[in-house]
C-alpha cells in the first residue's frame, strides 16, 4: 500500500472500480515526490516507447526521484504495452512509474510484469457492487477523513447525488472541509448539497413519515426555494412527487400486514432496501384509513392548484401538509 512511510517502489499498477481510491494513491504520489517531478500521459495519445524513455530519462540531478503517471493503460494494445514490460524487467533507480487503467487482468503480462517490479493495487467496491452498498462506501470516505457520521446521513448524500463515485468523493471532501472537525448531519448535507436532476424531496416525506408538522413545513420552503423558478411551477410536480410516495407507503404497509419483510419487498418493487426500510417505518405511523385519505386529499390538493380553488397555490399546499402530517384530532370527552 502507499502509506506515507513506506519505501516506493520502482512500478505500481493501480486498477478497479473504486476510482476516488485511485485518485488518493496517485494524490500520496504526488506528494512524497512532488507535483515539479511528476510527469503525467495518457495511453490514448502515448505509446509504450515514449513512456520507457520517459522513466529512463535523468533529471536535472542525478539523484533526484521521479514520478511518470500513466493513465487509461487499458488502452495499450500488445505492441504498446512491450517496451514498458521491457522497461519494468530493469527499472530506473531513479523513477517511479505509475499506471492507471481498468479493467487489467492480474494475468495481463503488464500486470505480470508490474508486480514483478513493484506492486498492483487493486482499488474496488464490494463485490455487490449495487446502489445498497453505496451508503456504507460512503460513510468509509467520511472516515478516511477524519470524520465519522450517523448511517442517515450516508443514505441521504447517496439519494441526493446518485452513484457517481467520484461526485459523491468531491461532496463527502466538500462537507468535511466545511465541517472542519465538527458534526455532519442530514440538516447540513441538505443544505449544501445540491441534489442531481429532479429535486428529491426526502427531507419533506420523511417529515411527513414521522408526523413532524414543523418539520415538513420547513422542508418544503427549502424545497420550494431550490426549484429556481415560480412555486406555482414547481407546486404540482412536488405534490405528484408526495402522492407516489404515500401510495408506496401503503404499498408497503399492506406488504407488512401480509407479513413480508422489507428486504423482500424491496425486491418486488425493485427499489432500493434502505428506501424500502423507511418507507416500512413511516407505514407503522399511519393507519389504513389515514393512508387512503392522503391520498385523496393529494388529489384535491392538485386539483385545487390546477385552477380548482380561490387561494395562493402556496396557502393550499401548506394547509394539505399540515392535513396530511398530524395526528388525529383527539376525540371529545
């Protein structure tokens, strides 16, 4: 491994599907040796030649290390990827030659040859590889920098940025910056992480889920106020967006009630089983009745911002989800 201490080696081939992990072992590089003795190609435009005589080369002084990247190796054909298996079989003293490529077969001869001279470093996620595991990666990234943060909040940047390694390494960089040491919660990933195409509204159904009259209120001016246009615009989108939501709540409550447990729910519906666990968890705050009666107040509600009703768009949103989130009206003794 690259550890800060230990000796370099001559060569390193570092491959798999865990790219920010790549990027920090290329970054330690860079930094043991200095980013004025780093010389960096691309296989698609340099061919195995010119990347030998580049490690061989001497510097300004004789001593001095270098470091020559070589990105997107996958690229080198046979005639390509000879000379620098020629070149590992007698490596510079002077010269620490790294390459970057995915997919490389630990059987390939430049692999061979690579961890003859050096080492192959094999950066991957888990061999599931599946959108579920994303959270747990990305509580990981926090961790590496210093930071440890609650399971929610790890789901919570997954749901918002999507599964885009690299996206999701520069947001979880980007909070623990700002956090400088301090705690990161779902509040502060909602606030300064910008959601990927439509506005998910998590943070408002989970209000609802929970019966937080505040809460969802809350949510929804933060939600109304990132769409970037008109509220009226944006009003019905968001409501349909809540409709299909309670309607997957009770999907899910009917599921519990047959005694199917969330993992394998998730599986029927084809979604994602942390998704699946929270939509069980909001089902168990609602009864049948409750559910049935979101959803046909959804329906008036979006009827009513059509034209149907005399009031602001956003008086008639905010009154439905105060309907909709509360508890039922104590009865009179």
């Amino acid at each position: 491994m690259l550890g800060a201490m230990a000796e370099l080696k001559p060569a390193y081939l570092l491959t798999g599907t865990d790219r920010p992990k790549i990027v920090r072992a290329l970054r330690r590089l860079r930094d043991r040796l200095g980013d004025e003795a780093t010389e960096l190609f691309s296989a698609l435009e340099a061919g195995g030649e010119e990347v030998a005589a580049s490690c061989n080369a001497l510097g300004l002084f004789a001593s001095e290390r270098r470091l020559v990247i070589v990105e997107h190796v996958e690229a080198w054909k046979a005639a390509e990827v000879k000379p620098v298996v020629e070149y590992l079989g007698a490596p510079s003293p002077e010269t620490v030659l790294a390459l970057v490529g995915d997919p490389i077969k630990k059987d390939s001869p430049l692999a061979k040859a690579v961890a003859k001279a050096g080492e192959v470093l094999v950066y991957d996620l888990p061999k599931r590889g599946s959108r579920a595991d994303l959270p747990g990666w990305v509580g990981r990234q926090f961790a590496a920098l210093g930071l440890k943060v609650d399971p929610s909040v790890s789901k919570l940047l997954v749901e918002l940025v999507g599964d885009d390694l690299d996206e999701l390494a520069g947001e979880v960089e980007k909070l623990a910056v700002w956090a400088n040491g301090e705690p990161i919660g779902e509040h502060e990933v909602e606030l300064l992480v910008a959601p990927r195409g439509e506005i998910p509204p998590f943070a408002m159904t989970d209000a609802w889920g929970r019966r937080d009259v505040a809460g969802v209120l809350e949510a929804s001016e933060r939600l109304l106020g990132r769409t970037g246009g008109p509220a009226r615009d944006a009003l019905p989108r968001i409501v349909g967006l809540l409709t299909s939501h309670v309607a997957r709540v009770a999907e899910c409550q009917a599921l519990a009630a047959e005694g199917v447990p969330a993992r394998q729910a998730a599986e029927r519906m084809k979604r994602n089983r942390f998704y699946v666990e929270k939509l069980y968890e909001q089902a168990s705050n609602f009864t049948p009745d409750e559910l049935r009666d979101a959803i046909v107040r959804l329906s008036e509600l979006d009827l009513a911002l059509k034209g149907g009703s005399p009031l602001a768009g956003e008086l008639e949103f905010s009154r439905a989800l105060v309907e909709l989130t509360r508890g039922p009206e104590p009865a009179l003794r």
